[in-house]
C-alpha cells in the first residue's frame, strides 16, 4: 500500500506552501492516482491543517483514506 507524504513533507522545503484549497485538489489527484493513505498534516498545531482536515470531509475520496501526522 502507498503512504503519500506529500501534503505535510512536501511544504517543508522554503518557498513552498499549500493553500487549503490546493491540499484539497492535491488529495484528489492523489486519490484518482489510486494512493491508498495520504498524510495531511498535524491538524493540532497548524490552524490550515486543522481548516483542510474539516474540509476534506465534503471530498469524495475511492480510493484513499486522509489520515494525520502520527497516526
């Protein structure tokens, strides 16, 4: 199973930050790639984080499930 990292380990670089509406667009692209897990973020310490997690609840996802750092 693929575990993609993206959404949180990907904004770790300088110069690279998702809007929330980019993670959105990002997890479904994810999810049509057919990535089982996709990490976003640590929703109890970054308020984005927090924002897409109550978000990601309208997307309809088939084949990934969106879990949080550490989980």
């Amino acid at each position: 199973q693929l575990y993609d990292t993206t959404l949180r380990d990907g904004v770790q670089r300088e110069g690279v930050s998702f809007s929330v509406v980019d993670k959105l667009h990002i997890t479904q692209k994810l999810d049509e790639l057919g990535i089982h897990f996709i990490e976003g973020g640590m929703p109890g310490s970054n308020p984005k984080d927090t924002e897409f997690f109550h978000k990601v609840r309208s997307l309809t996802l088939t084949n990934s499930v969106v879990v949080a750092f550490g989980s």
